[in-house]
C-alpha cells in the first residue's frame, strides 16, 4: 500500500495578486491534490497539500514552473496526511 503524505508550504515574494491561487487549485485538480491553499496577512501564500510522494513533487514542480518569476523563497514541510477529502481555496 502506497502511502500519502502531506506538504505544507509557505511562498513569499510577489506572490500575492498573480493568480497564484487558482493556479494551485487547477493544478491540484490534474494531478489529484487534496488540500487548500490561502492568502496569509504578510503578503506570503500557504498551501497544505496531500497525495503520493512523486505527485506531490509533481506539484511542487508544477508551482515552481507557472510562478517562478514570483517565488522569492519557499519554506516546505514534509509530514504525514491527515486526510484531506478536496482541494480548496481559501478566505
């Protein structure tokens, strides 16, 4: 048996008002994430996401890819799932 995992991860730069939300949640949604991902008061994105491994790397990849220009510094925390059913955005 094949187990999930999750990530939890914290992007600053310019990172806010560029998408970068729906952006996480398209590619989530290809890649089959769970999870949210949120605006944080100090300007930073956090995103908690779940799946294997290698589709988590998949999204991480992916993230980096479409908001590299924005990213100025990650912070990624790896941990066990605790059993997200979705992925959503938010408030």
């Amino acid at each position: 048996m094949i187990m999930k995992k999750q990530v939890h991860l914290y992007y600053s730069g310019k990172v806010q008002g560029v998408g970068f939300r729906l952006g996480a949640r398209e590619a989530a949604g290809d890649l089959g994430v769970t999870g949210w991902v949120r605006n944080l008061s100090d300007g930073r994105v956090e995103i908690s996401v779940e799946a294997k491994e290698d589709t988590l790397k998949d999204f991480l990849a992916r993230i980096n890819k479409m908001f590299s220009r924005y990213i100025a510094d990650t912070e990624i925390i790896w941990g066990p799932a605790s059993g997200y059913s979705e992925f959503t955005i938010e408030f």
